[in-house]
C-alpha cells in the first residue's frame, strides 16, 4: 500500500497540468458541496437562535373550554376555540378561571428552579401614540409588563433606569422608551428621562413619566426582524387602557430554566395546573410548546440543503469520469512499465491496487483542495449573512469520504484493466 501511494504521488509529480486538469472536476465538485452546507448551517443556526430569542422554547399556558364528551370521542383535546371555530360556540373564560397573580405566584413557587420566570407582556400589547406637547412619535406598541419579563428580555439602557417592581406594586404611572421614541419626542434621551409624555390607546389617554431610555437592538441576517422599539409600562396600568385583561389573563408564557429538559417540564407544569383546574367544570388549562415547530423548520432547512447539494454533486460524478479517462490513458502509457512489472512476478492484486489507490489519490487531494476552497467561501458568505460558523465536520468528512469513493468506484475499471494485461504483449508495447 505504501509503495502504491508512493507511485500515486510520483505520478502526479510528474504530470502536473494534467493532474490539476483531472483534479479540476473533483476540487469544483467538493468545493460547492461544503460551501452549500456551511451557508445551510450558517442559516439554520440564525435561524434557530432567532426562534430561541423570540421565546420558541417558552410553554403557552392557554385557558380553554373542557371538551364534551362528543368532542372526546371525536379526538378533541379541548373545547370551542375563539375565532368561528366549528367544533362548537365559544365561550369566555369567567374571571374565576383566569390566571390572576396569585396564580402565578403559586405556579413559580410550585415550579422553583426548574423555570426561569413567567414573563407577563409579550401577549399584552396595543398600538399606541405617544405625544410630548406637538411632538409626536411614530405608531408603536405598548408592552404592560412585569419583572420576569424585563429579566429575561433584558434592554441595553442609555438613559435614566429601568422599570422597578416598586413601580409594579404601587401603579406608577411610568414609562421606559426606546431611542425610537425618544428621538423624536425630545431630540435627546437625556432630555426624555424625567418628562412626561401622553400615551393614547384608542379613545383612553394617559400621562405617564418617562424613568429611562433604552437603545433599540439591531438585528441582522435574512431571519431578522427589526422594528420600532415597544414602549414598556408597568402590567399593573394594563386595566387602565385595556380593560380586555382587568380580571385576568386567559393565557401566560412559561419558560424553563437554562439546562432543564422541556418534557420534565412541561411534565411537572401539567400536573400543577390539572390540580389547579381540578374542581372547574368547564374549564382548563392547555400548554402549548413549539419545539415541534422548530424541528420542522431545521428539517425544512436540511432539506433545501441537501437538495441543492445533491445537485452540485452531480460535478463529483463529471470528475470521476474525467478521472477515469485519464487512468485510462495512464494505463495505456504505463503498458511497458505493467508488463516489466508483471515480468519481475507483480500479481494482478497488486497491479490493480497500485492503479486503484492512484486514482483514489487523485480524487483525495482534489477533495481536500475542494474542503479548503469551499470552507473558506463558506465561512466568508456565513460572515456576509451575519453568522460565522465554521463548515460542520460531518460534511467534511462525508465530502472526503465520498471523493475517495468516487475514485474507487470509476478507478477500478482502468486498474483492472490494467491487471489483466497479458505480460508479453506489454513487453512488446511501445
């Protein structure tokens, strides 16, 4: 074996135009595969750490009508939904039925450290206008939020402070603005922090004091989103604008802890919340997780990739053919030095395999060559799209791998041509 590779690289040594010709086909071959998995990986991890950040590993805690017996046999898991669904009239949860804070004080007591908070506010929000004497800022949401929320969607602050659990307890009637609105309302976010503002909501307005601005985070990459930062309330000013929300709320975002398993969970979640509901005869509560969702999405992504790399691949197989056609042509070169060999006792075995191996060769450093350009054009575009990440190390390996079988596969017919020459005829060759 060794004697083969050293032949294999003696003879690509001694017909470098040709070799690099032959090598072209593979190099182009490998290059795009690893290039297109890289930017597939590049595009799958923003994409994952986008859903991620936009909560896709948060449980939703929705009250809903218990289903009928009807319902149960029909496979139903829950009552009337909202929103004209046909499997019955809906009906709206009672305020007795509604999670309210003493709930969810006893859901996080319930659950300790297996979760990281219950952030109120991302299901509580509204268009809203904001005015500061004639300026005005641009249409945006108002979030009524709590302090699990800010913790665990935290802000970058430029100006002044954040909303407090004093402001919670006692209805301030505070505010804390993005640079988006404090801009325009006062040109400068210094000047905002201690001033007023009215926030109007429909036909309701209020005057509220701005504590604090914060920078509006930019995201990049074609998953992301960037819009008008929220202007974030305290949640207990909710029933002063929205009324919808005064005795409660109908569902609740749960989010685990870091490095706790989302089944455990879910698992223990539930069985708090049937104790919960146990004596509500018609209602109860349904979570909802989207980790399917996710796992969808990433097998959509993998998919696409493998789909457009398949199609590259089809350059791998015009190398091994042009592989082949030059190991023909080598054969047909090296017939004196076969039949000198064979004469010297050379078996057919180890004709074949020193024909085999230099095709393979050819096809391993063309792969390598390929790994490198491709990485370094798909690390270059995943830099471009906003996430850097290097090329995944089972494509690599699957690129090289399939490159050496390439060559197996389209050397072995010129290596056994090879091996089944007859010695006096190619003693005889010129």
């Amino acid at each position: 074996m060794r004697e083969s590779i050293s032949l294999a690289l003696g003879s690509l040594r001694n017909n470098k135009m040709r070799s690099f010709l032959t090598l072209l086909g593979i190099i182009v071959g490998i290059a795009s595969v690893i290039t297109i998995l890289t930017l597939g990986h590049s595009l799958k991890t923003q994409a994952s750490e986008s859903i991620v950040s936009s909560g896709a590993n948060d449980l939703m805690v929705s009250v809903v009508q218990r289903p009928t017996e009807e319902q149960e046999e029909a496979g139903l898991t829950s009552g009337p939904m909202p929103m004209g669904m046909p499997n019955g009239e809906y009906i709206e949860p009672t305020a007795e039925s509604k999670f309210d804070e003493d709930d969810i004080a006893r859901l996080k007591e319930a659950l300790g450290d297996n979760i990281a908070g219950i952030p109120l506010g991302a299901n509580s929000y509204f268009g809203v206008d904001l005015f500061a004497g004639e300026n005005e800022a641009p249409y945006t949401n108002a979030q009524f939020v709590n302090m699990d929320y800010l913790e665990l969607n935290p802000v970058t602050l430029v100006a002044g402070r954040s909303l407090t659990q004093a402001d919670m307890d006692t209805k301030r009637p505070v505010t804390l603005l993005s640079m988006d609105q404090a801009v325009p309302l006062f040109g400068d976010p210094q000047a905002a922090v201690g001033s007023e503002i009215d926030v109007q909501a429909g036909l309701t307005s209020r005057t509220v004091l701005v504590v604090g601005v914060y920078q509006t985070e930019m995201a990049s990459g074609p998953f992301a989103f960037n819009g008008p930062g929220s202007v974030y309330l305290p949640l207990s000013l909710e029933p002063d604008f929205n009324s919808y929300n005064s005795d409660g709320w109908n569902s609740i975002t749960v989010r685990p802890a870091e490095g706790k398993d989302l089944g455990q969970v879910k698992a223990l979640l539930q069985a708090h919340l049937t104790s919960m509901y146990r004596s509500d005869d018609q209602f109860m509560a349904e979570i909802q997780d989207f980790s399917a969702m996710t796992e969808s999405f990433n097998a959509v992504l993998d998919g696409i990739s493998a789909a457009i790399s398949a199609i590259a691949g089809i350059s791998l197989l015009v190398g091994g053919i042009g592989v082949m056609n030059i190991m023909l042509v080598t054969v047909t070169e090296r017939t004196r030095e076969i039949g000198i060999r064979k004469a010297l006792g050379a078996t057919r075995g180890a004709i074949r395999l020193q024909f085999v191996v230099e095709a393979m060769m050819v096809c391993l450093v063309g792969g390598i060559l390929g790994v490198l350009i491709g990485g370094g054009l798909g690390m270059l575009g995943a830099n471009m799209l906003g996430t850097f990440v290097f090329p995944p190390l089972s494509a690599v390996l699957l690129a090289l791998g399939f490159s050496l079988a390439i060559g197996l596969f389209f050397g072995y017919y010129p290596a056994n041509k090879a091996a089944k020459l007859d010695p006096i005829d190619a003693l005889r060759y010129e």
